[in-house]
C-alpha cells in the first residue's frame, strides 16, 4: 500500500472518531473492510514498517514521560497511538519527541493497543482467516542512545514540564 493511501485510511478514521480516541481502532476496522483482502494485508504490512520506524529509544523516553512510565508493551501502544495521530504528528515525533507536549490529552494514558488489531479483525471479519503478520516487529531492539531516567527532562524539556509529577 502507498504511503498516501496508508495515511489517507488513518487520518479519515481519526476524523470520524472526533474527540473520541477510543473508537479510533472500529472505525478504522470499518474502512479496512471495505478494501480486499490484499489491500488490508498492505496495510498490515506498511502499519508494521511504521511501527518498526517509531522503534526509537527516543520516542520510548517521550512515552515514558508522557505516561508516567512506559514497559516495552506499554511502548507498543504508544507507538499505535503515534500512528493513530497521523502523519504530521508521526512524521514530526520521529525527529522531534519533544514536539509531542502540544497533544491534548484524551485518556489516562497516550497509548491505543485496539488500533494495531484493526486490520486483523477487517481481515478476518471479511472471511480472510488469519492475517499475516510480522512478530519480529514487535521483538525488534529500538534504535538510539540508551538514557536514564533521570536523563529525561534535559532530552525533553517541554514534555517534562508538562508530565513530570513534582
């Protein structure tokens, strides 16, 4: 699937969902099942190579602060968040993690683990059986310098001062 038409799907199910995050993951079910088969299998395959671009340690500090903490699962769906957020923010967040401070929060936690299962559930709600997928992805080292907790507010400032619990 081309880029253009991978971020085409999430930004119109951003948009249908409104305010509400949380339904971002359904509605964006409901446009992949609208696609064939191939198609949706495409899309598993470039959401995949995204999530494996936003495996930074960087982007993991910015997570960790943001909520409160973040486990190597908990940094999973983080990055399915990043990616329901759309391109811009994406694309802006791979080279600037400090960027992410002017998100308004919308839950207890930046994080959207049902949006990585929306292809999944399009595929096999369309008689597709299992999708096939990648799970090296999610096995995969994140790039980039290691740091330490207390490392965080000098990498990202704006995001310290705005998450950090004094």
């Amino acid at each position: 699937m081309e880029e253009k038409a991978f971020w085409s799907l999430v930004e119109r199910a951003k948009a249908r969902a409104g305010s509400d995050i949380n339904s971002r993951p359904a509605v964006l079910q409901e446009l992949l099942q609208e696609l064939s088969l191939p198609d949706i299998q495409a899309f598993q395959r470039r959401y995949e190579s995204y999530l494996l671009l936003a495996n930074s340690r960087e982007l993991w500090g910015a997570a960790y602060l943001m909520n409160g903490g973040s486990s190597d699962d908990g940094f999973k769906y983080f990055r399915d968040w990043l990616i329901s957020e759309g391109q811009a923010t994406f694309t802006e967040a791979l080279t600037a993690p400090d960027s992410l401070a002017q998100i308004p929060q919308r839950g207890d936690y930046f994080e959207l683990e049902a949006f990585g299962y929306a292809a999944l559930k399009a595929f096999a709600s369309k008689g597709g059986g299992e999708l096939d997928r990648d799970f090296n992805v999610e096995l995969a080292a994140p790039t980039g310098k290691s740091w330490e907790e207390a490392e965080l507010p000098a990498m990202f400032p704006r995001l310290a001062s705005r998450f950090l619990r004094r």
